[in-house]
C-alpha cells in the first residue's frame, strides 16, 4: 500500500511547521502497509523540552484541526495522532532510547528534501 494523498497533504504542512520550529532529524515512514490506523509517521526531534513543545504546537497549528495529543506538559515525547498521520516529537534522548526507527526500518521513507523545498 501507500500513503493516501490526505496523509501526504498532512505531512507537507506538519513538516514545514516543524521545520520553522528548529526541528531536527525529520524523517517520515510510510507505515501504510502495516498498520490499518495511520499511513505516515512523522518523526522530529528538539534540542529541549520547550523546543519539543513549540514543534507540537507548531504542527498542530498547521494542520488547523485537533488531533489527540500525548505527553505535551512533559515536553520529552509529544504525540500527535491525525489519524492518517502520526506526528512524534521527541527530546533526542527519548528519540535514541525508544529508536522507531529501528521497530519500522521495513517502512519506506518518505522524501522530504522536495517537502522543504517548496517552503519557500
């Protein structure tokens, strides 16, 4: 399977928002063949827990819709569900410590080179 247009739309915009934020180490998996409630996950880190913070609610402002939210007042890992998307903004430890990447390397990656690229 792949990730369906919404999810992509989704992630453009979720990606651009964390990217103005200072986001580091975006990367986005297309988990559409595995799992049947998400499409896209969206991985990001931030260099503090305020940073963590500010990309959750950079991309929740950007997507203009309430998705259910984890873990946002203790600003280590935020989780971000849009049903089609799933956003994870980590603190870089929780990010080497818990490694989605690892659980999901037989998902392919989704480019986002052409994502940032048409920010601007």
């Amino acid at each position: 399977m792949t990730a369906s247009a919404q999810a992509l739309d989704a992630l453009s915009r979720a990606v651009r928002a964390a990217d103005a934020k200072g986001a580091e180490d975006l990367v986005a998996l297309d988990v559409s063949g595995p799992l049947p409630f998400a499409d896209v996950f969206l991985l990001a880190t931030g260099n503090s827990e305020r940073n963590v913070v500010a990309i959750a609610d950079a991309v929740e402002e950007a997507l203009g819709r309430a998705g259910r939210r984890e873990g946002h007042d203790a600003g280590r890992w935020v989780l971000l569900d849009f049903g089609d998307l799933v956003v994870h903004v980590f603190h870089r430890e929780e990010r080497m410590y818990y490694g989605l990447e690892r659980l999901w390397a037989d998902c392919p990656a989704v480019p986002l080179e052409p994502l940032l690229a048409a920010k601007g």
